[in-house]
C-alpha cells in the first residue's frame, strides 16, 4: 500500500486559488478513478474535481468555505502498489499543506460572513397544558427559566415545549399570551435561531456587491414608458412566430439598448479605478442577472447588437438555463460591458440596482401596471384611456457617467420602445 497525495490541480486562466463549496466524499470512503471528489470555486465558475485514482481516503484538506492554494494538498488516498511517475504532473506525494483559512489571500473583501434566519413556524396550535401523572413531572428547563416561571407563578408542567423537551423563554411567553389573553391564540411560534456559514456563490456575490458600493458612487435614475403599443406588437409577432420562440420583454429591450448605445458610448464601458482608466467598448456583451438557486450570477450575451431579436431570445433562454443548471461555462460568466437585470412579475415600480464591477451602469424593467391615462383624441383635444406603462430604472458610476448622460440614454430607450416599428426598422 502506498500514500497517494493529489494536490489541487492548475485550473489555468491565471488562478492561484479556489475555494472549496462541497466535498463529495470523506475519510474513511473507497473511492474510483474520475470519481467527483469536491466542488470548488475559483473567481471563474465551480469546477468538478474528479480523482485521478482508485483507493481509500485517509485525508481531506479544509472544509466547505476554506480556501486553498494551487499546488497544495487536496487530499491523500491509500492506494494500491506503488504510485506511478506520470501522475506526478497533477498529484505529488508529500507532506500535506494548511488550506488557506477563509479570506486569507483574498484581500479585506474575502473576510468571513455569517447570518442567521428565522425558520417559519411549523406548529401554530396553542400550548395546551400537559396532564400531570401520578408524582413529579420531570421538566427540561434552564436554572434562569426555572427562577423566572417562579417569579411568573407558571407550573413548568403546564408548558408544551416548542422544540426538544426543553422549555425555553419563548414557551414561557407563549404560554402567558394564550392563558392571559381569553384564550386567543398568538400569531405564530418561534422557531429556533439558525447559524449558515456563507460560502460558495453566496459568499462571492457578498464580496463583489460590498466591493461595488464601496469603491462606486451610484446614483440611479428612473422613467415612466408607456409600453402599450410595444406590447401589442410583441402580441403580433408571438401570435405568427412560427418556430420561433415566444419573445419576452427582454429582447426587444435589449434591442433598444443596442441602437441607443452608439451614442452613449460612456454607459458600454469598464473602468479600472486603479490603473485610472477608463475602456470603452465598441461591442455590447450584455449580462443578464439571473437568479438561481445558489444566488446571482449574470450570463454574457456576447455581441448583442449583432442579433435580431429571435437570437437574442434564443441566447436570452439559452444562457439563463445553463445559469440555473450549473453548465455555464466559465467564459458565458465574464467579460460582460453593460449589465441588464429585471425581476420579471416582481419587479415592483422601481429599484437601485447595484453595478456589476468593474462596469459603470446598470439597467432594468420595473413590473407592468395599467392605468388611465390622458392621450390625444386626433381632433386636438385629450381622451382617457387605458395604457401599459413601465418604469425603466438605471444605476450608474458617477465617476464616469454624467447624471445628464444617463437621463438622455433612457430618454432615447424611451422613444424607441413607445414607437416599437423603429426596433424592426433598418
């Protein structure tokens, strides 16, 4: 038998560390070649690493959260025989290394974070009193809750715990709100308090969203469009679309992005306030923030002004399942020049959405909502009328983008999607 130590291997594009989201196996396990060993993340994507060998775990380096360096310890398998001379380019055997603990090497961002939620009530019955037996009842219950259902005249027999036997100051409270208050019955139960150590995905969107307010000055600007025509005509082209597929609101927006940019050429930038420069791009690589399961991540539709809008709903759908099932590749997660976010049904009247660094603005669509509103009759007079209206709302980096620049490019988006023939003219 023979230690087999796999060193986490060179994921390439320049990245000298990864954190670990998940293992998918523990000391003690047989494990076979290729099989998945952990999920880590690097600033790229989470990547599968996969066991160059068969064997017995006897090692694993860190837990979900830690950070570990290229070239370090993974983990150590028992192996059979002797280990072979090629697998040295991606495994050595040696000493294990220390993972990184978590935010070391990573700058004052990569400081651990922690929260805690409030589980939902999974009992909202009443406490009813807990009929005595013959003798003493025996009761679970802290010294402090003891002295204080003395001083309350409670008898800790009468209680129904909430969770585990034990009585804790929050049954005493619920116990009080039924038996003092004529017998109605409190809004809900608390549930017990719960510690999630943030790692993975969440833990990059914590570091990148604290990054983005503290390094940018944001102001935000919104307008009010009335999108009635623009939903008849996306109606239109729905209704003879064929085998194509069903336009949402995104591509027709994106579309109007797309022809208003060229003379916003500010608002299609990065800038690395570091080196004090500011890029401008010719091409518009569009992200589209999408909500998974895992949190936030913005896929790139890469060239969009050169799509018509039944591609840019092809990519739009595309890209969004390949965000939720996990096979986005790295390259469809960076590199975006302008970032599109929207909450679809959720998306309220307005919102301030947070830039996506090093980007210098943000956009996105509100909720649609009719209401009345005065339009020309065509004899020179007004008439009531029900309209579609939507509000667009834009962040942008102060630093780069002038208040009067970012107003003016919403105005034009305004103009081109409540006169929706000019998105399909030439």
């Amino acid at each position: 038998m023979a230690k087999f130590t796999f060193n986490m291997p060179d994921v390439g594009e320049g990245v000298a560390e990864a954190e670990i989201v998940e293992w998918h196996v523990k000391v003690g396990d047989t494990i076979r070649e290729d099989q998945h060993l952990v999920d880590v993340m690097t600033d790229k994507a989470t990547i599968d690493i996969e066991s160059p060998v068969d064997g017995k775990v006897i090692q694993v380096s860190g837990e979900a959260g830690d950070t570990i360096a290229v070239g370090s310890m993974l983990l150590v398998v028992e192996v059979e025989g002797e280990v072979e001379e090629e697998a040295d380019e991606v495994a050595e055997v040696g000493e294990p290394e220390k993972p990184l603990p978590v935010g070391e090497g990573v700058g004052d961002e990569g400081a651990k974070l922690e929260t805690s939620h409030t589980a939902a009530p999974s009992d909202t019955h009443p406490p009813a009193p807990s009929p005595k037996g013959e003798g003493e009842v025996k009761v679970l219950a802290s010294p402090a809750v003891r002295q204080r259902a003395r001083e309350l005249g409670i008898d800790l027999a009468e209680v129904k715990p909430a969770e585990d036997g034990r009585i804790r100051h929050g049954d005493l409270d619920q116990f009080l709100a039924y038996n003092a208050g004529g017998g109605f019955a409190p809004a809900g139960r608390a549930g017990p308090d719960e510690s999630i150590k943030v790692i993975g995905l969440r833990k990059r969107i914590a570091q990148n969203m604290a990054a983005s307010k503290r390094h940018i000055p944001h102001f935000s600007y919104v307008e009010e469009c009335d999108v009635t025509e623009l939903e008849r005509m996306r109606a239109d082209l729905n209704a003879n679309r064929g085998s194509k597929p069903k336009l949402t609101m995104l591509p027709l927006l994106v579309s109007a992005i797309c022809r208003v940019i060229p003379r916003f050429p500010m608002i299609n930038a990065r800038y690395d306030d570091e080196a004090g420069v500011v890029t401008r791009h010719g091409a518009v690589h569009l992200g589209m923030a999408t909500q998974t399961d895992n949190g936030l991540m913005v896929p790139v539709i890469r060239d969009a002004q050169s799509r018509n809008l039944w591609q840019l709903a092809n990519e739009i759908g595309r890209l969004a399942q390949a965000a939720r099932n996990g096979s986005a590749k790295s390259e469809e997660l960076s590199g975006s020049t302008l970032t599109l976010t929207s909450l679809g049904p959720l998306g309220g009247v307005a919102h301030t959405p947070v830039i996506n660094r090093p980007e210098v603005a943000i956009l996105g669509p509100n909720r649609i909502i009719e209401r009345p509103m005065f339009v020309p009759d065509g004899m020179g007079g007004e008439r009531i009328e029900k309209r579609k209206l939507m509000n667009i709302s834009i962040s942008c980096d102060h630093r780069v983008v002038d208040g009067y620049d970012a107003a003016s490019f919403i105005q034009e988006i305004k103009k081109l999607i409540e006169t929706p023939v000019l998105l399909l003219s030439e």
